[in-house]
C-alpha cells in the first residue's frame, strides 16, 4: 500500500491505496463518491468521467497514484448546497436525462467544455462527447442542454 494525497472537489484526502488501483475505484469504493458510474472499465463509454487538471479524462483509466498533486473534480463537486449546477439543470429542462446512468459523465464533459468554449457550436459540444456513450437520449436533446446550460452562464447560443 501507498500513502497518497489526492485534492478531490477542493478537499484533501490522504488514502491508502494499492499501486493497481484506478482513480474510478478510489472514487466509489474507498470515498463513496458513487455518482461517477463504471459502465465499461476500458475506456469505452465515458460514465467515469472526472475533470483533472481541467480535462475530462476517464477515471477507470488513470492509476490513483498518478492522481496525486492534481485537481479533480467529480460530479458531486459541482452542485452548491441544494442548488444544482446550472449544466445540471439545463439537463433536467432539456429532458436530457432517461436512465441517467450516463449522465455525471455527460454532465463532467460539459462541464470541461464549457470552462474552455463558453459559447460551443452543435458540432463542438457533439466533438467533446467524442467517448460519452448514451444508450437512451439520441444525443439531441443532451447538446439541447449544454446549449440551454452555454445560454444560461452567459454564452451567446
Ligand atoms: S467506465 Fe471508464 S470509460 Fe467506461
Ligand atoms: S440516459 Fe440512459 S444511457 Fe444515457
């Protein structure tokens, strides 16, 4: 076991963990931070989504050793108190959200998108959810919300 110091949504943990063990499992199984979703552990469908360092990257593909210094932010970090992040109520409005299983994923590569390209194009918001799989929506109705969210903070959509 290693000692490591992970800042996760502005707090410090410091954790014990396994050389071999990913991001995505310190995450739900040691932090309990279960809204960032395992769908595939290969990379492939983007429910583990988290922002490091300013980048969406798949959790269950980064070694939780390799995470330490760096800034991440789940799901859970986004909303204040019992007010929900305005992406998170844009996916609500939007009628972005059926099973939902994809969603924090979602919600975390827009998030990311939207720190960088407040005002992102169609085409844009589809290029960042390049590896966010949605078995439901049809994906319409997800870039109707980051449009809806872009317009909102302030964007010009
Ligand atoms: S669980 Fe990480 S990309 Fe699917
Ligand atoms: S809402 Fe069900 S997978 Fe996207």
């Amino acid at each position: 076991m290693k000692l490591v110091r992970l800042n996760i949504n502005d707090r410090e943990y410091e954790i014990s963990v396994k050389e071999n063990w990913t991001l995505l499992y310190i995450l739900r199984e040691v932090l309990d931070l279960t809204g960032t979703k395992c769908g595939c552990s290969t990379g492939d469908c983007g429910a583990c989504k988290v922002i490091v360092d300013g980048v969406a990257v798949d959790s269950c593909l980064i070694l939780a050793v390799k995470a330490e210094g760096k800034s991440i932010t789940t799901i859970e970090g986004l909303a204040k108190a019992t007010e929900l992040h305005p992406i998170q109520q844009a996916f609500i409005d939007s009628g972005a959200v059926q099973c939902g299983f994809c969603t924090p994923g979602m919600i975390i590569s827009a998030k990311a998108l939207l720190d960088k390209n407040p005002n992102p194009s169609r085409e844009e918001i589809s290029k960042a959810f390049g590896n966010n799989l949605c078995r439901c929506t049809g994906y319409v109705k997800i870039i109707d919300a980051v449009q809806l969210a872009s317009k909102r903070m302030g964007g010009e959509v």
